[in-house]
C-alpha cells in the first residue's frame, strides 16, 4: 500500500486572482511583509499497488486525467510506503 501526496500550483505564468486576493487581504490584517501569495491544491491518494514506481505511475495518470490541468497548473508527486499492521 502506498501513499501519493500531490501538490499542484498554477504555473507562475499565470495570474492567480485567487492569490491576489489572498494577498491583498493578508496586508490590509497588517501582514506587510507578505510579497506574494499563489493558491494551490494537495491531494493525497492512498493506493494499492505493487510497487512505488506503480503508484507514481497511476498518480500521475490520475494527474493528467483529472486532477491537474496541463495547460495551467504544475504538480509534484511524492510516494511513500504504508505498512500495515497485523
């Protein structure tokens, strides 16, 4: 059994209003030092596969499908193993 945590951001290319916002709200709290503020996603997936290589390959898959947009977010991936308990 594997665990699949993904981080998915949109690309610095494009404007994150959602961000913005963020930002804009987080000074006006008196948070000045705060230069930039990007909204994303964390998705975890708790998989069974045989191996971590699998399960990267089928969080990926599930990346490209339909958790991240290609043409505006970015993602990263990190597989760690779960054992489990007799």
């Amino acid at each position: 059994m594997y665990k699949s945590k993904i981080n998915i951001s949109i690309r610095k290319t494009i404007l994150d209003p959602q961000g913005k916002a963020v930002e804009h709200s987080l000074q006006s709290l008196g948070f000045s030092g705060i230069k930039d503020t990007r909204i994303g996603k964390y998705i975890e997936l708790l998989i069974d596969a045989k191996s971590a290589e699998e399960a990267g390959e089928i969080s990926r898959k599930a990346c490209e499908k339909l958790l991240a947009n290609p043409v505006m977010e970015d993602y990263s991936i990190i597989i760690t193993e779960i054992k489990e308990e007799n």
